[in-house]
C-alpha cells in the first residue's frame, strides 16, 4: 500500500517511496522495553545522527502548561540537535524539580553514551499527565536503546506510539538538482489532537546538506500545512514536539532560493501532510476524517473552520454518515462576527447544497452518497475576500468516548 493514501496529500514528482522504516545515510535508531508501559513493550526509543556537522530545527506545543521534556529540549541548542530520546508510559507533565532532573538527566546519560553534548539531545515523553515517570527504568531504556542502535527505526517508530493503531513512519528517495537524498519521518499522535498541534510527536531526519537556518524555514513552512490544521478533539496536548534533523551525509547540497530547496520542501510537506493526516483518521475510534476549506475576509476564516472541525455536532455526523448541513452553518455562526450579515455557500465533495445562505436541494437524502466516504470535503464560502484556510478532522465515534472515559482506569 502506497504510503500517501489520501488525496489531501499527493506524491511529489521525483519522490520514490522506500522502506518505510528505512533511515537515511549517517542516521541510526534503537528501541528497548524499560516496564514503563502496560502491557509491556518497547516504549523508550534513541535516534542520532553520527555526523558531527548535523543541524537541526524544532516546533513544540503552544500550550501554557507544558512537560518537563519540552522544557529540557527548548534550553537544548536546537539548531545543533543530534539525538533524541523519546518514551511512552509517562508524559513527565506536573512533576515539579524531580521531573525537570529526571528529563535533564535523560540528555546527560544519552549524550555520555552517544559521546556527544548534553545540549545536542531533545527529549519527549508521552502518557498520563501529572504521575511520576519512574527515572531509572526511564534511563536503563536509554541505555538499552543506545545498545540496539541500528540503521533501521522500526523498534524506535513501534516505541513511541500510544493509542495508535499502528506505528506512522515513511521513508523517500528525493531526487534533487545535484543528486538523490533520503528523507524519513517516524510520528504518532491519536488523541488529545487540536489545531496548533496534537498530543503528537514527529521526528524527521534528511541526509541532505544545508544550513539550520533553512531547515528551520522548511520545518516552518510545512508544520504549519500539516500538524497545525489538524483537530480529534479540540485538545491542546503539554507535550507536542517536532524535531528535524539534517545531517549532510549524501553530499547533496540544499541551498536556500534552488530549485533543490524547493524540491525537499514539497518532499517533506507531502510527508508531514500524510502523518498528520494519518493521526487524524487514527483518532481513538475514527473512521471518517473531514477537510474543511473556509473563503472569506482573512480575520474571519480561522475561527470558523476550528468551530467547525470541533463541532461535536458536525463531528457525530461525520460519524454517522449524515449529511446534516445545517450543522455546519450553526458552528460557523457561533464565532462569526455578530451584525456583520452571515450569508455563505456551502459544497459537500464538490456539489452546492447552500447558496447566499438557501438550501438549494430537495431533501437531506439526495447528499447521503456524498458523506459515505472515508474522506469527505466541505467548503464553506463567506463575505469577504483575502482569506482561506483549511482544517482537517476527525469524526466523534462511541469508542472515542469509551477509550476516554477509562484512560487511566
């Protein structure tokens, strides 16, 4: 099965899909079960880059209350990052000073066994928010981790899932103006997932050769398309991290203004578009995911399209495959500006079923093949001009409910 499935993120030209628990050039991964999970499993993984020039970007959560890791990692020198050390079992969240060392600690030991600096170690964790990650299982993971390292992120990509159905990795053969470079991406993410980020973690590695700065414009430039549209539940996670590394082990060059740059760029968009994509459809029950386009002035568009995306009402429907567009306008009419006449067109996978705010269809019935689909589309067109953005979700399904409802139990 082709690793780009939905038609929201289409394969560039020049991109071969490989392996997809492949690595590229300089690149090593291992995993090792250290009893943080239940039942037990991998749940600590190390990656590294073993290029000493290797120059990295990173994105994290937005929320106010964050983990300890996220902390530790954005004191860490993020344009020099050469390993990462990511666990499940616990998100190291509300631990005070004892999850703060044992995050700092984590750099420490993974740096002394990779023979490099503390500060060139990223660290995150995921779980339950607010119990105690158990330090020394944590770190003799690190350890067995590091022993298992190995030119493959099979063990790693299988030990940083939670809720996932399945681990969410790919790897692609680029070709650029001066040769091919490899480029890779291992995520997770099924829950706690809100615009601005999910409970998610994606970690991205690239043999290409160029500066941090323009690995952080392209970390940018293309979390923002992805990872930043994407909603389950409207839950800004504490623990959102996304770090990519380039290393520049190919020889390929990537200058900035190339048509190389431009390459790797539509590269690695389509790839975090499909993992974050996949996280949605992933979404603790899911099974439809929705894409909704919103038109109109620029201050408006952004509100309207997070309402709608995490709308229950529109989300159950979704569900259910019931083509109940009224509640679509209802969510859009909750944070449009009052007085300011709300009159939009409304398409369902291409067809008009509202126009200048009439329904312009016999019955409900007629739209019932539209919304069958793993994938349906609305666009919601407003007053105004300037503006369009676009959110991709997940439907609300009963064993969301039930999966939540026992987490900790």
């Amino acid at each position: 099965m082709s690793f780009f499935r939905s038609r929201w993120a289409q394969k560039p030209d020049r991109v071969t899909e490989l392996e997809p628990t492949g690595l590229p050039l300089g690149f090593r991964a291992g995993a090792a079960v250290a009893g943080l999970r239940q039942p037990e499993g991998l749940d600590v993984g190390v990656l590294v880059s073993d290029e000493p020039d290797t120059v990295s970007a990173a994105r994290f959560t937005t929320n106010a209350r964050v983990g300890a890791p996220v902390v530790a990692s954005r004191e860490a020198d993020l344009e020099r990052l050469r390993a990462v050390v990511a666990n499940v079992g616990g998100s190291n969240t509300g631990d005070g000073q004892r999850g703060l060392e044992t995050a700092y600690q984590t750099q420490v030991l993974a740096a002394e066994l990779l023979g490099i600096d503390a500060s060139q170690v990223g660290v995150a964790s995921t779980g339950v928010i607010g119990t105690e990650l158990p330090r020394e299982k944590l770190l003799g993971g690190v350890a067995g981790a590091v022993d298992a390292l190995a030119g493959d992120a099979g063990g790693f990509s299988e030990a940083i899932i939670t809720s996932d159905r399945a681990p969410k990795r790919a790897c692609l053969s680029v070709e650029l103006s001066d040769g091919t470079v490899k480029l890779a991406a291992q995520a997770k993410g099924a829950g706690m997932i809100s615009p601005r980020y999910a409970t998610m973690f994606c970690f991205v590695q690239t043999d290409a050769a160029m500066s941090a700065e323009t690995v952080d414009l392209l970390t940018g430039v293309t979390v923002k398309r992805s990872f930043d549209r994407i909603t389950v539940d409207g839950q800004l996670s504490t623990s959102d991290t996304v770090f990519v590394l380039a290393n520049g082990a190919s020889g390929v060059p990537v200058e900035p203004r190339t048509e190389s740059e431009l390459r790797l760029g539509e590269a690695l968009d389509a790839l975090l578009r499909q993992l974050a994509l996949e996280i949605v459809s992933d979404g603790e029950g899911a099974k439809r995911i929705g894409r909704i386009v919103v038109r109109g002035s620029d201050d408006v568009v952004e509100p309207v399209a997070r309402a709608v995306a995490n709308s229950n009402l529109v989300k159950t429907a979704l569900y259910g495959g019931d083509p109940n567009f009224g509640r679509i306008l209802q969510a859009a009419g909750m944070v449009y500006p009052p007085g300011d006449g709300f009159v939009a067109d409304l398409e369902i996978e291409g067809r008009l079923v509202v126009s200048a705010g009439e329904a312009v269809i016999d019955s409900l019935a007629e739209l019932a093949p539209l919304v069958q689909g793993e994938e349906v589309e609305y666009t919601l067109t407003l007053p105004g001009s300037g503006g369009e953005t676009e959110v991709f979700f997940s439907d609300l399904s009963p064993e969301y409910v039930h999966f939540n409802a026992e987490y900790t139990t």
